[in-house]
C-alpha cells in the first residue's frame, strides 16, 4: 500500500501546471489606488477589463 501513495505522489509531482503570470487586478478603484501607492506607482491608469455594461467591475492598474 504505501508504493502506490508514494507512486500517485510522483505522478502528481510530473503533471505540475505551469500558470501564465496575469495582471493584478481590482474590484473596487480604491483597492487599486491604494495598492498603486503601495507600490510606488505614479503615473498609472485604470482600465476596466469588463464591457460597461457588466454590473462588476474588474480594474487592472497601466502605467504610463
């Protein structure tokens, strides 16, 4: 019994998922200001990943 929980350990060990770094993002503007500041961004704008007429909101902070 304990080969085969050591075996599935190294099966999962190989089948690891490599992520895509994505952009940091925001649900409300003041998160994204504060975390800005946080930062020490100066120069940056907010974009609203989502169409205008979602209900949410999701903000990534640009710089410029």
């Amino acid at each position: 019994m304990a080969s085969r929980s050591k075996r599935a350990s190294i099966q999962a060990m190989k089948k690891q998922v490599i992520k895509k770094v994505r952009p940091k993002t925001f649900k409300t503007e003041e998160a994204a200001n504060k975390w800005a500041k946080e930062q020490n961004i100066s120069k940056y704008n907010l974009v609203n990943m989502r169409n205008e007429e979602a209900s949410t909101k999701k903000i990534k902070v640009v710089e410029e």
